[in-house]
C-alpha cells in the first residue's frame, strides 16, 4: 500500500524546525537573562564610606564563623593575613559566605554583588595589622602580548602537577579533587597564584613575577579556548552563561535527534514520479537528507539504514 508524499509531512517538519527554532529563542533570551543577572552597577561608594559598608556587610555577612574583628571562631578560621586578593578570590568564586560551616568552600556564583564585595575587600584586610595584610589584588597586562610559551613551561613545572596538563583538574590528596580550572575567570587566576587556596601553595613574586603571572594566566585562558569544542568562543563571561550555552547546545542536540526519529518513522514509498514517468525512490531521498541532517546535528548518526519499513 503506498501513499502520496503528504502535505502532512511536510507541515509536520516545518512544524518541527519552527519548534527548535522557538526553542531556541525562549532558551537564549533566559541565558542572557541569566549571564546579565547580578551584573550590578558597581556602585560609587569609596574611601570611608566602602569601609564603612563593608564592615556592615561583615556584621550581617561574616562574623557569625569568623568571629568579632575577624579573630576567628568555632564555625571559621581567622582572617588577620587575609588580604585584598583572598577577599576578592573567595567572593568572586562564590567560596564565602559558606551557606553552613561544614559545607566545603566550592567555585559557584558569586553570591554577593560586585559593590559588596568591594566593599568587603576594602574593610576585611583593616582587621589585620598593617605590614600583615596579604596581597593586594594582581593586576593583569595585556595577555595577547604575553608569552604562551613561557606559560606552557611555567603551568607545566608548577600548576600540572595537581591541575592536570590540560588544566582539566585531578585529584590531590583526599577531599580536595582540586578544581579544573574551566571556570575561573583570568582574574580569579591570578588571585589563586598569589593566594593559594586551600592547599594549593601561595606563589608569591619571587617565585612567579608579574609577567609570569599573565604568561601563565595568558596560558590556562588558552588551553580552555583550545579545548572548547569547534573552537567555538563562549565568552568568559562566568559559570551561569556558559553552563546555559552547554546547555543550549545540549537541548539543540535532542531536538535535532528527537527530529530525525520522527523523520524516520515517516519513511514511505510513495507513486510520486519524476518529469520523464519513473517512479521518485521518496525513501532514498529522505536518507539523503537524513545524512545531510545528521552532518550538522550535533553527535546524530544516520539511522534509517536498519529501516525494516
Ligand atoms: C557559615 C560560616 C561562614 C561564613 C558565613 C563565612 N565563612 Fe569564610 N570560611 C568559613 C570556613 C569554614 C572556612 C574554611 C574553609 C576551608 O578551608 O575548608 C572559611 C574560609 C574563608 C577564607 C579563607 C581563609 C583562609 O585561611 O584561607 C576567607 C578569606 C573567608 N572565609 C572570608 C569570608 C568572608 C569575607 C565572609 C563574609 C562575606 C565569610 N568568609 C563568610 C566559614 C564561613
Ligand atoms: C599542590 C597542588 C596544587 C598546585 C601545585 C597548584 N594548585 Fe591550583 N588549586 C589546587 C587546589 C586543591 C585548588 C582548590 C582549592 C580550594 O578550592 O580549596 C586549587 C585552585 C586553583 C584555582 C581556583 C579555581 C576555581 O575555579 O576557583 C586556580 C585558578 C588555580 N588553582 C590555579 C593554579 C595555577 C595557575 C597553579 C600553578 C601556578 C596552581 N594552581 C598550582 C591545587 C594546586
């Protein structure tokens, strides 16, 4: 029994791009929705006035774990040596404020906003004497000019060892499966050089100087690029976006499967000819398609193949 190719079918495909095309519509808009949350103005606070905020921010945000004056408490340790880069480090990854002391410190969003968090890199490092504040927050150069090569050395003598040569992160010692280094931005980088997280070691300048610190910055932002599937460049714009972008790519692929399933089942023989009156092999065709589909489909294999139909 055969049937006409039906303009059902055809509605039915139209429908279907129409619907990831929709798709696709609803779900970026709620990615840059997402990226742009949280991107508050930074604010005009300075001087005093930031220190003053900040120490509020201590009051409501801090004291309760690490204690009056930053001394310390049972729920957390002391913050006299904390500088401006281990404040700005541990906000800017989301680490603090812990939501419970037991919980383990972990790169997420950040929690607090970007004037809060100056605020808090502004007051936290007046609880320690002066001459014992840790680092101030490291300037990055321009990292087009600095050097892979140098970096490619330096990562590999000082960072592999516990980030994996790819920097996709392996474990060291028991709780501490150190972080692959995907989601750190170039700041965030270079605060963890200079501060040493967890049990990381602190590499300070005599160690790694200034241009060493953007050469190695310079090469961990590269090696991402290099890793990231089709070269294609997800701004490093934070862990909401570019988890929604997987995302997004992640749904695309379904669709598209989900697409070419339903194509599939559609398969046909129809008494459809061509101009000089031979019968239109419709089955062949749509394998054509088919394949050409699953070339831009995302880990889609052709499938009609083992078609018992
Ligand atoms: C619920 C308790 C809790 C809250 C609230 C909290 N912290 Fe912490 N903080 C901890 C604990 C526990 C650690 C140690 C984590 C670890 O290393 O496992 C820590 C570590 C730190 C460190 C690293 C210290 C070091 O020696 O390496 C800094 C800096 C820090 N916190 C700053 C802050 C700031 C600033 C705030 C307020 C915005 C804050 N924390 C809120 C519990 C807390
Ligand atoms: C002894 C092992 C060790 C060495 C050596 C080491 N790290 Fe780390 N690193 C860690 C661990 C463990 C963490 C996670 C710490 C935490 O969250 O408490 C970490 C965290 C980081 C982070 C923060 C990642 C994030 O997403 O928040 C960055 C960036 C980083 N390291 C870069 C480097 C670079 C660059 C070097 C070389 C200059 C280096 N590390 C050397 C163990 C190490």
């Amino acid at each position: 029994m055969t049937t006409a190719v039906s303009p059902h079918r055809r509605v039915a495909r139209v429908a279907a791009l129409a619907m990831i095309a929709l798709a696709m519509v609803v779900l970026t808009n709620a990615a840059v929705a997402l990226a742009t949350q949280g991107e508050e103005p930074v604010g005009t606070l300075s001087g005093e006035a930031l220190i003053t905020a900040g120490e509020n921010l201590y009051g409501s945000q801090c004291v309760m774990c690490h204690g009056a004056n930053g001394r310390g408490g049972e729920l957390g340790p002391s913050l006299i040596g904390q500088g401006a880069a281990s404040i700005d480090f541990v906000i800017r990854t989301g680490r603090m404020p812990l939501a419970d002391a037991g919980d383990r410190p972990v790169h997420t969003e950040q929690k607090l906003t970007d004037e809060e968090r100056r605020a808090l890199v502004a007051f936290v490092p007046t609880l320690s004497p002066e001459g014992q504040r840790g680092p101030e927050i490291p300037e990055i150069n321009d990292l087009s000019s600095a050097s892979l090569t140098v970096g490619l050395e330096l990562f590999t003598s000082n960072c592999a060892a516990c980030h994996g040569p790819t920097a996709a992160g392996i474990a060291v010692g028991r709780r501490d499966v150190s972080s692959n280094l995907n989601i750190a931005d170039p700041v965030e980088i270079a605060e963890a050089i200079r501060v040493g997280p967890g049990v990381m070691p602190v590499f300070g300048e005599e160690v790694i100087d200034a241009d060493e610190l953007d050469a190695i910055v310079a090469w961990v932002v590269h090696l991402r690029e290099r890793e990231a599937p089709g070269g294609l460049a997800v701004g490093r714009s934070g862990p909401v976006s570019e988890g929604v972008v997987v995302w997004l790519l992640g749904i695309g692929g379904l669709l598209s499967i989900i697409y070419l399933l339903g194509d599939r089942s559609g398969h046909e023989h129809t008494d459809l000819v061509d101009a000089s009156g031979n019968p239109l092999d419709v089955d062949l065709l749509d394998r054509g398609i088919a394949v050409a589909d699953a070339r831009t489909g995302p880990g889609a294999t052709p499938t009609t193949e083992a078609d018992p139909t």
